[in-house]
C-alpha cells in the first residue's frame, strides 16, 4: 500500500506543481455555464454561456460570455464546451486520518448490538485509538492520502480534518501532522480541528475530569503553539464530554484564539448547541436532537449546521436532524460526509449530496449550496472558497453534465469532473 500510494503521491505532486504554475497565468475560461454559489444570487447561482476570467489564481470577473469586459478580451482562454462549473466541493467534516478499521463493529450492528453498547464495552472510538497510535507516520499518511484522493477525485477541493484519535499529546500531534502533510500530497486545502475530547482514554477511565485538565493545560497549548490547529472541536455527549468539561475546553480555545466547533445533539439533547454558540462556533454538527432553543441560539450566532447523513444511514438512526426548524430560524446548512471507520466510512460527498436529498429532504439547492458556500462558511472560509466570484480562489471545478441537479440525483456513479 505505501509503495502504491507513493507512487501516486508523486503524480498528484506533478499535477499540483502544474496546477501551482497555473495560478500565475492569466486566462479566461469560456463556453461553459455557471452554478456560482453566489451569495446575493438566487438559489445556487446559475448563470448559463458565460466565462470566468482569472489572474493569479484569483477569480477577476465571471458572467456572461459575450460580456467579458475589453480589459480581458486578448487573455488566453480556455473552451470548456459547454460544460458546467461549481467551485471545488467543500467537505467540512471528516476524520480523515486513522489507523485500522472496524469491520467487526458493523458485522456486531447488524446482529442488533447498538453504537453506545459497543462503545461501553471498550470498541467504538477507543479501538480506532488502539490502532492509529500503534500507526506510525508515514503509515498514516498513506492510508490517508489514498482517501483524500479519493475525495479529490469526486470534486472537493478543501476539507476539514479532525485529530481524536491519538488522545494523549504526541498521537494527536502525529495526527494533526499527517493532516498538514496531506495538503502537500495531494494539493487539496486542508483545515485542522484538534478534538482531542473525542472519548476518554482507556488510560484515565473513571477520570474524565482529570483528562480534560490535561487537555486543557498540556495538549491544546502546545499544538496551538506548533502550529498543527485550526479549530477546537469536541464530542459533547452521554457518552462523550459534559457541557462543563466542553466550557473548559472552549475557554482555553478562546484563550488561544482559536474558533470552536461541536459534535452536538447526535445522540441526545445535551443543549450543546446553545453552548457553543455562546461562543460563536463555526458550526454545530450532527444535529439530530436539537431542540428550537438551541437552533434561535445557533441563528443568533451565525453558526453553520452541518448534517452528516452518511453517519445516520450507516448507524440505521431513525432520529432526523430539524430541517424545518433550521430553516425557520434561518440557519444555513452545510453537508459533509464525516469520513471516519467507525459510523461513516465513505469519502463520496457527492453520494452525501443525495443522502441529505432523500433521508433529510433538503432541496438540490439547499443539498449543493451545503458542500460549496455553507460548508465554506463551516470552516471561516466564506470569504476565499466555495463560491465563483470575484475575489474568490479560483478552485473550480468543470462538470460533464446537463444540469447540476444531477450530484444530487444519481448515487454511486459520480459524473466526470476535473479542476480547472
């Protein structure tokens, strides 16, 4: 496997470095229409025969063909016939990087043992634990740059990378390594969330309380101070962390400047959600039980709802987040695919496209806009990705179909793409 995914690393490395050269170049891309995400444009933005011109890798004008302004007309340009562009796909939720797999936990689910029972009796998370810290670095890197191409392959252009499973100092930090390596590897962008609350250790069973001390004082400092986070996320749950020991990590986080994010209401009402909006959280994710009180909070404080549907499909769940109620307080909705071996083992977003169409009825609009423009928003890069704009990175990419209602309707075979 290392051998096979050195081998492709150094092709996606020609690939970036060919990319990387682009972004100098002046040029315009014509014949092609545009699903732009555009805030301030209805729905998903749709603006048919038009042209992006870019310099820099930086979007300088988008809109209609015979538009584009004088200044740009003797600019190379390239001829996508008449395929559709969408900005590069936005996967904000993952946990990415892991040893092993849990193979023998989904055989246990299908005879009716549940998710909690499994995690009681020392699976779950804690074995994916045992694994990645026996893992070593560049074990880790290649089992994860494997996946992260595979996730490339199906458009995404920028995703979000959990640690949580090292849970002492020097996993997590080997972790959130492999994490910044990959972006090197494959060209992807990469964010980082240090989730070092993810569960308790076998280590410190009975002493959750004297684990999140030491999360708090030893681990989150120094991996701030490395450079290794982007993020602060934790698992806030029965079978997670209390809303008190979550307050003490997000105090420290806020200490260190960091934003925060949370696995919330998944598996019960903990009224996380309202707990990190009082600290203005990036997002809330899961989401299955939130409550209205939690969503006004969560509206109040502009944090993004990311819907996992790949973990509800896989877990047989039956509890739907509130879409309804999401939409009544005007909270916008991003979708990821939560990539991980235990509750979501998939890197297809687009299949998450369909999954949050048919299992939590979103819109094909609501469903594109939550893996492009609100994912952004989920990760603080609402300003740089996920939208075709002026001003925004021009990571697009090109589409071989009619319409893009259709990374929504099919699942399982993805259309052609390619970034452009």
């Amino acid at each position: 496997m290392e051998g096979f995914a050195q081998n492709a690393c150094q092709g996606e490395a020609a690939k970036l470095a060919s990319h990387m050269r682009s972004l100098e170049q002046k040029q315009i891309l014509k014949q092609c229409h545009l699903a732009s995400m555009q805030q301030g444009l209805p729905g998903i933005g749709i603006l048919r025969d038009s042209a992006v011109v870019i310099q820099g890798g930086i979007i300088k004008w988008c809109g209609p063909e015979a538009k584009v302004p004088e200044e740009y007309a003797n600019w190379p340009s390239k001829n996508l016939g008449g395929r559709w562009l969408l900005p590069a796909l936005v996967d904000c939720h993952t946990h990415l990087v892991f040893g092993g797999n849990r193979l023998a936990e989904f055989e246990q689910r299908l005879t009716g043992v549940g998710y909690e029972q499994i995690a009681a009796s020392g699976g779950g998370i804690l074995s994916t634990v045992r694994a990645t810290r026996q893992a070593g670095f560049d074990e880790l890197l290649a089992m994860s740059t494997l996946r992260l191409m595979q996730m490339s392959d199906f458009g995404v252009g920028t995703v979000e990378i959990k640690s949580g499973y090292g849970l002492d100092t020097d996993n997590e930090i080997k972790m959130l390594r492999v994490a910044r390596a990959l972006q090197v590897q494959t060209g992807v962008r990469v964010r980082t969330s240090f989730l070092g609350a993810h569960a308790l250790p076998e280590e410190f069973l009975g002493r959750s309380d004297v684990y999140v001390d030491m999360v708090v004082a030893e681990m989150l400092p120094e991996i701030a101070l490395l450079g290794l986070v982007d993020a602060v996320d934790v698992f806030c749950e029965n079978i997670g962390f209390t809303l008190l020991q979550t307050r003490k990590i997000f105090e420290k986080a806020t200490e260190l400047d960091l934003p925060v994010r949370l696995h919330a209401e998944q598996l019960s009402n903990n009224h996380g959600a309202a707990l990190a909006a009082e600290f203005g959280a990036l997002s809330c994710d899961h989401l299955e039980f939130l409550d209205e009180a939690g969503a006004e909070a969560m509206s109040r404080a502009e944090t993004v709802a990311v819907l996992l549907p790949g973990a509800f499909y896989f877990l047989n769940e039956t509890k739907r987040p509130p879409v309804e109620l999401l939409r009544k307080h005007d909270v916008p909705m991003a979708v990821a695919t939560d990539c991980n071996p235990g509750s979501s083992p998939t890197t297809s977003l687009p299949l998450m496209v369909n999954m949050a169409c048919t299992l939590f009825a979103l819109t094909v609009d609501e469903a594109l806009l939550g893996v492009t423009r609100h994912a952004a928003k989920a990760l603080g890069l609402q300003d740089k990705v996920g939208q075709i704009a002026p001003g925004f990175v021009a990571d697009i990419v090109a589409w071989d179909f009619e319409h893009p209602a259709q990374l929504a309707y099919g699942f399982g075979a993805v259309p052609d793409c390619e970034r452009v």
